[in-house]
C-alpha cells in the first residue's frame, strides 16, 4: 500500500528529530563542533572545515536525499526503514558514519 505524504512526513520528521537529538547530545557530551540548521524539509549540518552533509525530504518522491563531501544517496522506506536505493544501506547507521568520517564525531542513536 502507498504512503501518504503525511505518513512520509511524519517517518521522515522522526528521523530528523533523533538526529537532532544525537547532534545535541554530542556538543553536550564531547563538545562536539557542529552546526545544525533545521528549515521546512531540510536539514543541514556543517563542521569546522565549512564542509555539510545536507539531509532533506523529497515528498514528491517520498524519499529522503542525502549529500555528503563523499556523494549523494536517495533512501526510500521500505518495510519499516529507510533504505539506500542503490546499496541497500540503512539511513541512520550510514549518517552516523557521514557524520563520523566528515566531522569525527561519534553519534550515539
């Protein structure tokens, strides 16, 4: 069955706010240096070296996109997780290893 957008939106919601919640925790806990601008569909996060992982909803498409310094991947939800479309990685396990390798920080979700 389709999802609706505002079953997309809610999924995709969630997703933003536990990594909004992990980023916090790590500037708590590890002084963490890292920037977060959360506007409408978007999430961006830029480090130190003025590099951003921009994480943002597709509603169209009912995917999440994400862009890192390494490429852009395009995750769907497919049965109850976000899945890459074309390595079928996980969406959270692989921002926290963006995030890691482009500002090492270690989030905890």
């Amino acid at each position: 069955m389709a999802m609706t957008d505002s079953e997309f939106h809610q999924l995709a919601d969630e997703m933003f706010q536990a990594i909004d919640n992990a980023i916090e925790q790590a500037i708590d806990e590890q002084d963490a240096d890292i920037d977060i601008d959360a506007s409408g569909n978007v999430l961006q996060l830029e480090f130190p070296d003025t590099s951003k992982i921009v994480i943002n909803k597709q509603e169209p498409l009912h995917q999440i996109w994400v862009a890192t310094k390494f490429g852009g991947y395009h995750f769907s939800f497919v049965e109850g997780r976000w899945i890459d479309e074309r390595n079928g990685g996980e969406f959270m396990p692989f921002v926290i290893d963006s995030i890691q390798r482009q500002g090492d920080i270690q989030l905890s979700l």
